[in-house]
C-alpha cells in the first residue's frame, strides 16, 4: 500500500474510504483494493477509465447517493490500490477485482456504471456473475483498436512511446502536468470539465513507485479489452450503452456492440467526448435515478 505520508488530496462529501484485502491461501498476484463508499440503498458499483481511479467520479456519486449505496473501486494497481510486483493488468485480472469487491462484500442485486475500461469489466463481470448483477450501464466501452490513441497527436506519440520496449517504462514515470492534462482534454468535448485539483490527484497516483510499470500494463492490455467483447452476448442482465458524441469510439464500433447485444438500450450524449463523468454526470444520473 501506500506510504503513511501519501494521501488522496480530494474528498468526496458522503464518502468513506474502505479496503478489501487479498484472499489468503492463494498463489495469485492480489493486493489489496481500495474502494470509496457512499449513500443507501441498494448496491451500485462505479468503474473507472484507464489511467484514472475513484474520485474520477466525484461529480456522479453526490447525484445518485439518495437512491443507491455506492462503491466506486480503485481498479488492481490503480488509484490508491496496492501495486503488486510482477501482476497483470489485462482484462481477465482486472475483472477479477471487480468481481472480488463483488464476493468480499457479499453483493447482490447489483447495477454496475462502468465508463470506458470499467465498462468493459461491467459487462464482463455480469456474464460471470449473472446472480449478483441487477444491470449494466456501460459508458464508452474501451474495446476498439486504437483505443486512447484516438484522442489526437500528442496521445499517440504518448502512448506509442510507453509501449515501446525497453524504454516505454521510463517513458510511463515523465507525466509533465501541460502534456498529461492535454492528453486527458482530448477526452473531453468540454474540456473545462477537467479540473485541475483532478490532474493534480492522478500526477500524485503516477508518483507512486511501480505505478509506471501499472501504467503501462493498463495501456497494453487494449487487446484483452477487444477480446473481452466476446463475452458481451452472455450477459443476461438488462444493458444500457452510453456514448459521447465525441467519444472516440467510431460509429461502426458502437453499432457492432448494439449488434452483440440487442435488446440493449442506447443513449449519446450530445457534444460529450470520452470522459461522461466529468463532463455530464447528470446524464447517468438521471438514467439510474429513474430505474432505482
């Protein structure tokens, strides 16, 4: 975990912070997670993007409070989640957090709000658990070639650079604020919507030792992502799709998922890019709100 003098810097009003910690008497590479609590009634979990963590959604959390008991996790390796030597970061090992918050916790009648990564391992997770999951709300699903690459010049340089071997984890540990924070904008068709106390939190996370090496395994496990769609046709538990108009996603690869899942609802957000939770949180909000 953490050092004792490394803290988050942002506090979400309503919210308590909790762990889970590794399974004992097991050989798998766990740590322990991380996860922000709020609200009452019944359970809703929030997962977070690449390269971000829980306070991601701290405009979401006040808006839907009311009407559920909120976990918002910090995905393996992220946010202030352990770094474990040595772990993987595709999407089998993620999905594995997200369903041991599940089972730790002894969940059930869950919705899970996943935005892009998170939204993959929503729907991933409610195949493997169809008895836990009540529905799935999954906004800008990360599972297309290209992936944050998309966003513009500057993210493909970026990212290109941190998959190269042998340098890309040197690479992964320079995050200058200007560059980090325009990356991020590319996400945003509100780019006001990124506040600066936000980027200064994620600087505070990538400061972390090992969390380079996390970065970079998050970035490389894109192609998991994309397999992960496979999965999507065994989901049983009602689905709603949630795009930016601006998202990165093409249209062709929003059609194809409604194609894999048909009875889906779908949602797009006019002018909102990647990031809906920093830029229109009330447009989940008001999607869950309605069926809570």
């Amino acid at each position: 975990m953490p050092s004792p003098d490394a803290r988050p810097t942002i506090h979400i009003p309503g919210t308590t912070s909790h762990t889970i910690a590794p399974r004992t008497g097991r050989q798998s590479r766990e740590g322990t997670l991380r996860y922000l609590r709020a609200g009452t009634g019944a359970p809703l979990v929030l997962l977070h993007t690449v390269r971000t963590q829980a306070e991601h959604f701290r405009s979401l959390i006040p808006l839907i409070a009311d009407h559920y008991t909120v976990y918002a996790l910090d995905l393996p390796g992220m946010g202030w989640s352990e770094i474990v030597p040595g772990a993987s970061y595709d999407e089998p090992a993620m999905r594995a957090g997200v369903e041991r918050l599940l089972t730790e916790l002894d969940l059930d009648d869950v919705t899970l709000v996943g935005e892009s990564m998170g939204a993959v391992l929503a729907l991933t997770t409610a195949a493997d658990l169809p008895e836990r999951v009540r529905r799935v709300v999954a906004v800008n699903t990360y599972d297309f070639r290209g992936g944050i690459a998309r966003s513009g010049l500057l993210a493909r340089v970026l990212v290109g650079g941190i998959l190269v071997p042998g340098v890309g984890p040197v690479i992964a540990g320079v995050e200058p604020k200007a560059v980090f924070q325009k990356v991020l904008q590319g996400g945003l068709g509100d780019k006001s919507a990124l506040r600066e106390d936000y980027v200064d939190e994620l600087l505070q996370v990538g400061r972390r030792p090992g969390y380079p090496t996390v970065a970079r395994g998050v970035y490389q496990a894109l192609p998991s992502l994309i397999a992960a769609r496979s999965r999507y046709p065994e989901v049983k538990a009602p689905v709603h799709f949630v795009y930016g108009e601006k998202d990165w996603s093409r249209p062709s690869d929003r059609l194809a998922n409604k194609e894999l899942l048909p009875a889906a609802d779908f949602t797009q957000v006019p002018g909102a890019g990647h990031f809906i939770a920093l830029e229109r949180p009330d447009v989940p909000a008001d999607l869950l709100n309605a069926v809570a």
